[in-house]
C-alpha cells in the first residue's frame, strides 16, 4: 500500500451499526464482536477494498483472533501475516493501513472504545494497562499463541461474543462487563508473558523511543501536570520536536494529547457515585471550578453539570 494514502484520524465507531451490518453483536456502543462466519464474501471484500485508498486510526483497542485460515494486515505501513492461532492487537496509536482476509478464514474481532477501558480501570475492573505494555503492543501488536494460550483467549472471547448476544436485558450489562474484563485480562497478560519468554531485542527509533517515554510520563503525571513544557524538560527536548515526533507518530501536538488525557480522566472521575465538580477540579490541578469548567466544555461539548446530569 502507498504510503501517500490519506490517514482518517480518530475515527469513533459507530459499533451499533456496524455490528448490524457485518452481522455481530454490540452493547451500548462501547464493545462490539464479529465472527468472520457471520460475513458473507461480499461484506468482506468492500470492508477490505476500503483500506486501498485511505489509512485509519481508531479511537479503540482492536484485537482479532485468528481461529483458521490467515489474515495480512498492514500496521504502521509493517505487513503481518497472522496465521492460524495468532492474535493482533491494534492499540489506538496505531494506524490499520491494509488489510486481506484469506478464502474460508474464520476469526474474532472484537473492538473497546478507549473510554470504556478507562472506565473499567477506575472503577474497580481490570487494571489499567501499563504505558510500557500498551507501547509494547504500539510496537510489537502480533502474538504467536501457544495451545494453552489460544485455548484460554478464544474461550474468552467465545463467552463474551454469547454474553454480546444475550437479551436478558436487567442482568446484560453485568455479563458483558465481566466477559470482557476477562477477555482483557487474558490479553494483557500475553505482554508480560512474552517479555519473560521472548528476550527480543528490536531497534526502536529515537522519536519512538521518545514517544514511549512521553506515553509512561502521561500516564505518571498527565492529572497534575498540563504544561508540555514539563515533558519534554523531562526528556530532555525541546517542547516544539517533542510535538513534531508525536504528530509523525499519532497524528497529534503534545498538548492536544494532554488535554484529551485529562479530558479522559475528568469524565471517568464525574461518573464515579459522589463525585463532585469541584472535587474534579481540584484532583487534576484547575486554579478553579471555572477554568475546569470551561476546559470541559472546550473538549466535551457541554459542561460538567450537564455531563453529570445526563448520566
């Protein structure tokens, strides 16, 4: 695939309408899953043919199982050939830039829009993903599975797709949640797994060297620190090449990644029971309930009263 093909940015899947249309199952428009068997041939090929002209970035982690047959995929422009019984996991820095389904192939794909990962990680679900673990699937998204492990991942995966097609509506949320809590569990812990098992060693550019390091301070500091300034003191750069590495690398300046990471953790941090605006406020460093306020509004859309309230 051309380099020079256009890169749609932050797409926010409608996941209720695309699962209607390749036949999968969704739930609040957060997670969604297909099963390849559930495609005709006819989906499967316009859904690929769309990757020839334009490169996507999706505001969700995408994992796909591959069960049988084999799947090429294009990441980052590095060409994967998935065979059976392998996983790839497509983080949301990264961009899908082709994409092949193999005759007769038959796989799992399952979506998690970025703020429900949040959520789930503070509100008592899964732990987050580590910065040095979501870089390492930034860098390194194809896991070769062991019988054990593909075992356990497609077992988990096939209870969450059962659970995504249940309709008992008063207890569904509940066995969503929890499937998929699983389901993310068992991937996770392929990233540890992996670095005890395989002692790789791969070169890693400095601006992704530098991107990774920019991605721990986030995560470290991004409530309490809002300056890019801060980061890049701390890798020792100036804060004009810290945005131009992270502009190559995510389609964004430092301080548009700053302000959608706060904006990430204000949502969260209104919707737990109890919360209070100012209590927001003052947990991510705003001079004041106003200036908080007019920053929400800025990233969301509406204030953090009308957020509270429409929840």
């Amino acid at each position: 695939m051309a380099k020079q093909a256009k890169i749609i940015q932050n797409i926010d899947l409608d996941m209720t309408g695309l699962a209607d249309y390749f036949k999968g199952y969704s739930f609040n428009n957060e997670v969604m899953m297909i099963r390849v068997t559930d495609f005709n041939k006819e989906l499967i090929a316009k859904a690929a043919s769309g990757l020839v002209t334009n490169a996507y970035r999706l505001d969700a982690l995408t994992a796909v199982l591959v069960i049988e047959g084999d799947l090429d995929v294009s990441i980052d422009y590095n060409r994967y050939s998935v065979p059976e019984k392998s996983l790839i996991i497509i983080s949301p820095m990264n961009t899908i830039t082709a994409a092949d389904i193999s005759t007769g192939g038959r796989f799992f794909m399952l979506n998690i829009k970025r703020e429900l990962l949040d959520r789930l990680s503070s509100s008592g679900g899964p732990k987050p993903l580590p910065a040095k673990d979501l870089s390492d699937i930034y860098q390194r998204p194809h896991f070769e599975l062991e019988e054990d492990s593909f075992n356990k991942i497609n077992k988990s995966f096939e209870n969450l797709y059962q659970y995504l097609k249940d309709n008992r509506k008063e207890i569904k949320e509940y066995l969503v949640i929890a499937s998929l809590s699983i389901a993310m569990m068992e991937m996770f812990s392929l990233v540890s797994e992996r670095k005890i098992i395989s002692i790789q060693s791969k070169h890693v550019s400095r601006k992704k060297d530098l991107m990774t390091k920019f991605v721990f301070l986030l995560r470290d500091f991004g409530e309490k620190e809002h300056d890019p300034v801060f980061y890049a003191d701390r890798l020792f750069i100036s804060v004009q090449y810290l945005s131009l590495i992270l502009k190559e690398e995510t389609g964004k300046t430092a301080s548009r990644l700053i302000a959608q990471h706060i904006a990430t953790r204000a949502r969260n941090m209104l919707r737990m029971p109890g919360s209070t605006i100012k209590q927001t406020a003052e947990k991510l460093n705003f001079a004041d309930q106003s200036s908080f306020g007019k920053f929400f509004k800025k990233e969301t859309g509406i204030t953090p009263k009308k957020f509270i309230e429409s929840l």
